[in-house]
C-alpha cells in the first residue's frame, strides 16, 4: 500500500524518531588562540570609551588586534550589535551564518562572521561574564542571534503605531551620524544583530520566539577581540531587560558603556588578521 500525501504513514512515529544530525559540523574549523589572546589582554590599556544611551545608539571603531569591551553599568539592559569590516559596510556580520556554525547563543570561544562573499571571523568572544546561565528550565539562553533587531516596522505592522526608538531605527541613526549618510541611505546597511546580554529561546509548543527577563547585571560583560579592522554600532534597546516588550517608552532602560583596549606591541606576535573567504566565486560558470 501507497502512502497518502497528508495522511500520517504507518511509520510515521520511527520516520519522528530519526536522529538529527549537525548540518554544519565546525570541527574543521581552526580554533582561536585564546591563550594568545588572553596574553595580549593582560597587556592592554585602554584607548577609547563611549556609552549608547538609553532608547539611543553609539558607533565606536577597533583596529585589528584591539579588543572591545560591552558592559552593563547601571541596571539590566539588553543591546543590539551591529558589525561592519571598517573599510567597507557591505561586509558585515551574518548572524544566520553564525548561527549555524556555533548555535543560537553564543560565548566565549565562539566567533561572529561576516557575510558572503567574504565569510571571515570579524571577531572572537574572548570573555563572559554571564556563562554560567547555560540553558534555563525554559529553554532560554543569554547572547543570541536568532532574534532580528526591533524595528519600526514591524511595530507598525503589529500595532498601526509609529516608534522611532526601535534598535533598527536606533542603529540606523547612529551609522548615518557616523558616516554622513542620509538615514534612509544608512539603513540598508543595518542588519540582524547579536542580542548582547538577552535571554531567548523558542517556546516548545508553538516554536515562537520569546525574550525573558536578561539576568545581567551592572558590571557583567561580554568581550571581543576584533579579528579585522571594525566599525560597530550599539543599540540599548528600548525594551531594557526584556522582561515584557521590547519598544516601549515605560521599560527601565539604562545605558551601556563601549570600550577598546590597545594590547602592548609585540603581545600578538605571530597572529594576522583574518582573511576573505578562498572561494573563487565561479559559481559553476
């Protein structure tokens, strides 16, 4: 007998019981030296500082071979990461590619890559603080990059309102300030973010996405180590912790503080920054 299409099969509890398999193994991939690089951060000093302000944006630059810093300093607040290679904004951080070579939340060791056709690590979490959350009773977890940035459009979608305060619209601000850019214009260059410090996962019934409230707290912080030159931008969201919604004027919002640190000369010796992606880009042709 013949299966019919919308018709459980006879099997369809073994066909449920298969076991998955990792579609992007990454034990190829070459590890980072974080011995090096912890090394390297023990020599370094601080070059720069700036805050995002809450419901707002900042920009910062890192040279190759510095680090940057993202701390919580006053209260619980989540943010959103935007990375460019400093040199040119169409190669920027690729969240779903990273996603599918470290998983939805990422920690130390893990690395943010950029997009196609360059698909090169831009940088390296070399410290955080909040590794010891782990997965949570509900499936939550801390740093994702499965979530796409609040934006306005969507809120208007959802609620026929307009906000501009969401952290696409946020980032988009702060990329044209730092650029010179018109808004409009800048805004094509805005993409989906790491959510530092927010607690996320999928619900198990309906597989939506939900946000819970971050357990970050004032001086808890996620570090990286810039394997290219970078222009970033962050957002302090406007839904502050996410405990309840994440565009809102009511939330408690508080800012997050932005620094870089110069490591001493000849603390890296050895290391180079990471190169474009070696496919030849035939595609077949």
């Amino acid at each position: 007998m013949t299966d019919t299409p919308g018709i459980p099969p006879a099997d369809a509890e073994a066909r449920r019981a298969i076991p998955p398999v990792v579609a992007y193994p990454n034990d190829t991939l070459s590890e980072p030296d974080l011995t090096l690089y912890t090394r390297a951060r023990a020599s370094a000093e601080k070059v720069f500082e700036t805050q995002a302000a809450p419901r707002d944006a900042a920009t910062f630059r890192v040279p190759a071979g510095h680090f940057f810093r993202i701390t919580s300093v006053e209260g619980p607040q989540v943010g959103d990461l935007n990375l460019w290679a400093a040199d040119d904004l169409k190669e920027r951080f690729f969240s779903g590619k990273t996603r599918a070579l470290h998983g939805t939340h990422v920690t130390t060791g893990d690395r943010l890559w950029s997009s196609f056709p360059y698909l090169r690590p831009m940088a390296t979490v070399v410290e955080d603080t909040l590794g010891w959350y782990g997965t949570d009773p509900h499936g939550g977890r801390v740093h994702d990059v499965i979530g796409t940035r609040c934006d306005p459009y969507t809120h208007r979608l959802l609620t026929g309102g307009e906000y501009h305060h969401c952290c696409h619209s946020n980032l988009s601000r702060a990329l044209a300030a730092e650029t010179g850019m018109p808004a409009r214009e800048a805004e094509m260059y805005v993409h989906d973010v790491l959510n530092v410090f927010m607690c996320t996962g999928f619900t198990p019934d309906t597989g939506q996405y939900f946000m819970k409230a971050s357990p970050v707290r004032p001086g808890d912080y996620l570090e990286f180590f810039a394997e290219i030159d970078l222009l970033g931008a962050l957002s302090a969201c406007p839904g502050g912790d996410c405990s309840a919604e994440h565009s809102s004027d009511a939330a408690a919002c508080h800012p997050l503080l932005i620094e870089v640190f110069a490591p001493a000369p000849g603390a890296l010796e050895g290391w180079e920054p990471a190169r474009v992606n070696a496919y030849s880009r035939g595609h077949g042709l």
